[in-house]
C-alpha cells in the first residue's frame, strides 16, 4: 500500500520539486552566467581541513575509454526463441536477461535488459528516462533537488521501472499502441550518462557528514545499450527496427542511432527521441558543453567528421548532419519535445521557458532545414516533459489522448512507422506549421 502511494504522488511531488527549482532559477538567474569550471573544485582550506587524503579537483578521468562493446562476447545471454511470447491480451511481461562483463551501472555493479517477446518480427528498442549528472552532488548526493539522475544502480525492481515499463508505448494492451505486437527490448538507465558514456571517473564532495568523500563513477552507458543491441541483432532477421528513448533515453538515441545503422544493417531506421533534443547548456554548469564531454567522453564516440560539427556548435543534435549525409540518408529521426519544456530546458539546461523555447526552435529548425527528409518534429506549446511512457505534468495515458491541430501523438507515431512522416510545429493553441511551410488549424490525415 505505501509503495502504490508512492507511485501515485510522484507526479505532485515532481510538480512541487519544479516550482521551488523555477523559483531558484528566477533568483540566480542573472549570476549563473559567471559560473565555470571552477565550480567543481574545492578550495584548498577545504581540502586541508579534511581528514581525508582528498584533491582539488573533485572531477577526475580514471578510465578515459572504457571498453569496446563490439568485442564482447554474448554467447552467454539466453535466446530470445527460448522466452515465453507476449500477447496483449496478458498486458507486458518482462523476463530479465543480466548483460555479462564489461557492463555496468553507475555504481559498478551488474546490470541487465528486460525483454518482451512479441507475435511480429517487428523490434521495439527502448532507452530508460532518469536525469544526468556530472559530478559527486548530481550523481551520488542523497538529497533529491541535488541529486539529478534517479538511479546509479541495478536494483530490480525498482519504482522507476514501474514507473516506465508499463506504460505508454510500452502498453500492449492498449488496442490504439502501434507496437503492441512487437518485441521491445527495455535497457534501463543507470549509468548517468545519456546513454553515450564510455568513462570511469572519481566524483569527490562533501558529504552530508561534512566529511569528504569520493566515489568511482561508471558512466559506461554507451557500452551497455551495444551490447543489448547487437544481442538483439542477433535474434533476428527483423523487418522493422524502431530505436526510442524518453528524456535521457531521448538523448541517447542520438548517438546510438549511428551505431544502430550498422548493427542491424538497416539503412531505413527509424528513431523516435522523446524528450531529448541533445542540447547543452550555456548557464549551468553542470551541464554545459565542455562538463558532459569531460564526464561522458562521448566526443570519442564520434566518428571524427561528426565530432567536428559538435565540437564546432557545441551541440550534440547536430552531430546528426553527418550521419544523414552517410549511412543514415534513409533514416527518420523523429523529435518529440514541449517547446518550454520545465524538465529539460530548465531543471536540466538551466534557462527560462521562454529561453529554451528560442534555443529549441533554433537548433531544431537548423536541422530541419539541413535534412528535411529525414529529421521531423512534433514539437507542441507547453512545460510538460516525456510522452511514450509516463510523463511529467500531464496524465499518465497521454500517449493516446495528447494532440495538437488535431493529429494525436500515437498518430503522428503511426504515420512514421508507415513511412508517412510529419513535421508538425505549434505556434499558437489553435494553429501549427506543418512540414514547415503550411499553417493549418486542424489536420485532415484522409
């Protein structure tokens, strides 16, 4: 009983938990600005005065390069023949499958997939929601608001997966989801790291006991979701791959999707990033930029064309340009994201509603205009975060009930996988550009 509680006041509690984080952000504002690096290090009386042997430099490289997930055996993972078929009519079922070594959570420990297998030869592959951090505070300190990432380990179950891996999309007995009949494969999130981490560092802080103390961090992300996605290559043929991803899982899809490509050797891939537009902060610094690329190494993970383009914006999102312009020139890449997102755009990169807005239009509007073929919005007015699973500030089934101009979201989701894709942007409450050149008022989809 108190854990269903839980369950049904955590929407009021995020709610809460954002509004004292808007009302800090309103007052720091203006000062946020003169923050760099610095902020992660500890002046020297500081360090002195603790008893233990400890550094300035709270973040530090331990691994820089990990582990390469491609020359990991899997012969140990069971098959997906040998796992019982879901049908929508028994709702979701998982089985949980341990990845075998170099896998890990955040914390070092084990880690696993859930897999779901279905009645089609259609794949659903999707990466948990759960926040990001960068340093001892947002990865390791016990206080939430603090804190920004949900989970540095594998526990199961565990609230967050129930909060996640049975909703929205991934709800087969919903008759409306367009994936009811398929196979998901569910890598849940624990590595703080967006799912495009391949580094092993040492946060240190100081405690809540006033004590200094430093943990080995693994943000190996990266290398997890491979190892799930040539395990469940391996279980094909498919004939149709759908990589998804909500918030952080968001964000992930945009690396991965490269890497997607050529694990399944499908030149027509389509993803669907929920939530994770891939943008960094020029405010926060805990999330700038320059703090991610030193905590993550994701840059490493590019191919050096791709790095170029991020290194030179210092967006992440763009990186794609390179990807559509080689093996990706047959992919869909599909954008869900609230244009004043509270979550992403203020709890995360740090700027107002109407701050976010403009950098989400500007960035998401270049990619567009670069590859209009492949990259598509559906992109509505609003504060609320997450819409395939459940959502931050809007109801829990609002995958099937949310539309803008009259295309619901499942819909627009329908029409990807249909090979029909729509770009649709809202621009007041009752009007909307579509595929970035008609404005229409409600959508005829005959």
């Amino acid at each position: 009983m108190m854990y269903y509680r839980i369950y049904r006041a955590l929407p009021a509690l995020l709610i809460l938990a954002i509004m004292i984080i808007i009302a800090q952000a309103h007052g720091a504002h203006a000062v946020q600005s003169n923050y760099t690096l610095l902020s992660f290090t500890l002046a020297p009386y500081e360090c002195n005065s603790m008893p233990l042997n400890c550094t300035t430099d709270l973040r530090i490289i331990l691994i820089p390069y990990y582990a390469n997930p491609f020359n990991v055996s899997l012969a140990g993972m069971p098959s997906l023949s040998s796992l019982p078929i879901n049908y929508p009519s028994q709702g979701i079922r998982w089985t949980l499958i341990w990845l075998p070594d170099p896998a890990r959570a955040g914390n070092g420990s084990r880690t696993y997939i859930l897999v779901s297998r279905g009645t089609e030869d259609k794949l659903l592959i999707f990466l948990e929601p759960g926040g990001a951090c960068t340093d001892y505070y947002t990865c390791w300190y016990p206080v939430p608001g603090v804190s920004t990432v949900l989970t540095m380990n594998a526990t199961y179950p565990n609230i967050w997966i129930d909060l996640f891996a049975y909703t929205g999309i991934l709800n087969r007995s919903n008759p409306l989801n367009p994936f009811r009949n398929w196979t998901y494969v569910f890598i849940p999130y624990d590595t703080g790291d967006v799912f495009s981490g391949d580094r092993v560092m040492e946060y240190c802080g100081i405690g809540i006991n006033g004590m200094m103390d430093c943990v080995t961090t693994y943000h190996v992300g990266f290398v997890d979701a491979i190892m799930a996605m040539r395990w469940a290559a391996a279980q094909g043929p498919w004939k149709q791959v759908v990589l998804a991803g909500s918030s952080a899982g968001g964000v992930g899809t945009i690396l991965l999707s490269y890497y997607t490509v050529q694990i399944f050797n499908d030149s027509h891939l389509i993803v669907i990033d929920d939530s994770g537009p891939g943008l960094t902060s020029t405010v926060n610094p805990h999330f700038t930029f320059e703090t991610t690329e030193q905590s993550w190494g994701y840059l490493e993970l590019m191919t050096p064309e791709a790095r170029e383009i991020v290194e030179e914006t210092g967006e992440p999102l763009l990186g794609l340009e390179y990807e559509f312009q080689t093996i990706g020139k047959n992919v869909t890449f599909a954008l869900y994201e609230m244009q004043e997102d509270l979550v992403m755009g203020t709890l995360f990169l740090g700027y107002t509603p109407n701050e976010y807005q403009q950098v989400l239009l500007y960035y998401t509007g270049k990619l567009r205009q670069f590859a209009p073929n492949n990259f598509f919005r559906y992109l509505p007015i609003g504060y609320a975060h997450m819409i395939l699973v459940y959502p931050v500030l809007l109801p829990p089934n609002a995958f099937y009930t949310f539309s803008i101009c009259g295309l619901p979201v499942y819909e627009w989701v329908d029409l990807l996988l249909e090979g029909k894709p729509i770009d649709i942007v809202q621009v007041t409450p009752y009007t909307c550009v579509i595929n970035s050149t008609q404005i229409v008022s409600n959508i005829s989809l005959g």
